[in-house]
C-alpha cells in the first residue's frame, strides 16, 4: 500500500511590506480570491507591474491608517485560509 502526498488547505501566500523605495504598503502574491479581500477589507489598489499584478495601498496614507488596513488585509486573509507573511513597517 503507497501513501499519498497529504492535501494541504493552504492557498498561495501572500507577502504584505512596505517598499523601502517608494514607501508604499504592497501585497505581492496570492490567488484572485486574496486579491478581492485586500481591496474590500484592507482598501488596497490593484496595480501593474512588471513582474505581474500586485496590489497597494493608497498614496499619502498616514502611517496609523496603512497598518490598520494592512493588519486588517491579513486578518481576513488568514480567516479565508491564505497564508501571510507580513513583514515589519
């Protein structure tokens, strides 16, 4: 009898930071289901880049306000099984 690989419930990960360069709070990764909970529950924007589609927060957001809706993002998207890696601000 051969035993299988077990089925992990983990979809792709998504990786939320600030970008040291343009100070911007970015989610890279994940599925279009992870992409629709960063912009309802965390307010982040989809933008092109040239690796593929990320999202962001708005500009100009005060500092309080981008780690709430980034705390926010990652709390929704650990309640829907995706898994997060936040990194410090």
């Amino acid at each position: 009898m051969t035993q299988a690989e077990p089925d992990f419930w983990v979809l792709e990960y998504v990786t939320i930071t600030k970008d040291p360069r343009t100070g911007l709070v970015v989610a890279i990764g994940g599925t279009e289901q992870a992409a629709d909970i960063l912009q309802r529950t965390g307010g982040f924007l989809s933008a092109a880049g040239p690796r593929g589609d990320y999202h962001r927060l708005p500009h100009g957001l005060p500092m309080e306000q981008q780690r709430l809706k980034a705390t926010t993002a990652s709390h929704a998207l650990l309640a829907a099984g995706h898994s997060v890696h936040p990194t410090p601000p």
